[in-house]
C-alpha cells in the first residue's frame, strides 16, 4: 500500500457492462436509503389498498405539503408538532397500524398479504431510519410515542403473543404518567 500508482489499472471484461451494474447497484441503495423504496412499494401495493390508508401512504411520501390545521395545545406539546421527524414517525405508526388491521382479518386473501407484508417492510425501514436520525432525542413524550408505536408494530406481526399484548397494554396506560414526569420537581404528582 506503500507502493505509488503508475499506471492505469487494466481492467478485464468489458468496462460499459462494468459501470452500468455500479450504476445499477448505486440506484438500488438510494432506493433502500431513500424514499423511493416505499414509493415503489406503495405503487405495487395500489391495488389492494383501501383508499384511506392510500391517501395517507401518498402524504407520507409527498413530504405531508399541508399538514392541516394544528389546535392550541400547551408549549411542549406545540413542539412535538413542529418536530418534522417525529411528525414523519408517527404518520408511518398510523399507517403501518392501518396495515396490520388489514393483515390480522381472516377475510384477507394470501397474495394481498404477501403484497402488504411487503409495503409494512418499507414502512418499517423508514421508521428505522428516522429513529437512527434522531440519537439524541431525549423528550420522554417523544420517546414513550415511538416505543408505543414500535410495540403496536410486534403485537401486529404477532397477535397470538399474550405477553406482548399485555406489555402493549401496560405501556398504553403506563406510558403517559411517564412523560409527565419532571425529573427536578421535589414534589410527587
């Protein structure tokens, strides 16, 4: 590795096939890493989607251009409004549980599950990716959202698991005592 390059490297095969699978290979991770994946997902998935969980599908990859009329609410609350993360996260939360309404229903024929199961994947990624943007969020209410939404998602894939639904159950009463908690008061509420 010490050794200088002096020379153009001598490549074996033909050098157009070679650039256009980098090329190829470079499209696939920007679609993984970006929003196409689920764009595409969404397009096969059309066909056995209720016009609703469409309509939300499509905001979410539109970018959520108007986000509707936001009621007064307290400070902390405007701020968790405002977070375009934690927006972004809770409109897939809301999607994916509208999916795993469709996919826990007996009615639902096999090549519509395997289509949903799909899309709930790319929904599931993108979730991923949002939490890995956000490494330093430290607002509990935030936080105990996202854990809700994340067991809501394993209870969904499997409802047969009485413990998981009574961890679900827990956090969902639990989980709001949690994020009104104030670390410096003295006083107990």
């Amino acid at each position: 590795y010490d050794r200088a390059i002096t020379k153009e490297p001598y490549l074996h095969g033909d050098t157009g096939k070679l650039i256009m699978e980098f090329e190829n290979y470079l499209r696939i991770l920007q679609s993984v890493h970006d929003a196409l994946d689920l764009q595409t997902s969404i397009e096969a998935s059309k066909w056995c989607l209720p016009s609703d969980l469409l309509g939300k599908l499509q905001d979410i990859c539109g970018g959520g251009a108007d986000e509707g009329l936001v009621r007064k609410r307290s400070r902390s609350m405007v701020n968790l409004q405002s977070d375009p993360s934690h927006q972004k996260f809770m409109k897939l939360a809301d999607a994916r549980a509208g999916l795993l309404g469709i996919l826990n229903d007996k009615r639902t024929q096999p090549d519509v599950i395997r289509q949903l199961l799909l899309l709930d994947y790319s929904l599931e990624t993108q979730q991923t990716v949002l939490i890995q943007g956000m490494g330093s969020e430290d607002r509990l209410p935030v936080l105990c959202d996202q854990m809700q939404a994340l067991l809501m998602g394993l209870v969904g894939h499997m409802p047969l698991y009485d413990e998981l639904s009574s961890v679900l159950a827990d956090w969902m009463r639990l989980a709001p005592d949690c994020a009104a908690l104030r670390f410096n008061n003295d006083a107990v509420e």
